[in-house]
C-alpha cells in the first residue's frame, strides 16, 4: 500500500530538518565561503541533488538557517 500524502510529508520535513542541521554544524566551523553543498550532502549521507530539491542554493539554505535561528531566538521556540 503507498503511503499517504501525510506520510510523504512528515519525511520531506524530517528531511529537511536534517539538512538544516547538519549545515547548521559545518557552516559554524568552516563559514559559508569555505562551506560546500557536496559538504553538506556527504555529512548528512544525501545526494547533493537531493538537497537542491530543499533548498535553490547554499545561499538560499543559510539565509533559512540565519531565519530559522532568528525565529527560535524570539519565540523561545522553533518556527515550522
């Protein structure tokens, strides 16, 4: 039986999460300039495509981390 939509979307976001954290870990050692997405994707055990369909750029997945980590800061909370 195929899973349910629900399903396939708990994993997208635990995913995602999981890029988000291990890129949390490498940019806080290595910086942005030095970080690379196949960096990223070797860490967390993920093809480097698959992180692209997370996220357009290593840009675009720092910016989300520097929100997320603003977000969590102000409410005391993680935002979804």
């Amino acid at each position: 039986m195929p899973r349910s939509e629900q399903a396939n979307q708990q994993i997208r976001d635990e995913r995602r999460r999981q890029i988000l954290h291990v890129a949390a870990e490498i940019f806080a050692r290595r910086g942005l300039a030095e970080t690379r997405i196949s960096d990223i994707a070797e860490a967390s055990g993920i093809s480097q495509g698959l992180i692209y369909r997370y996220f357009s750029s290593k840009e675009e997945l720092f910016k989300v981390l520097i929100e997320t980590s603003t977000n969590v800061t102000a409410t005391g909370q993680e935002q979804a």
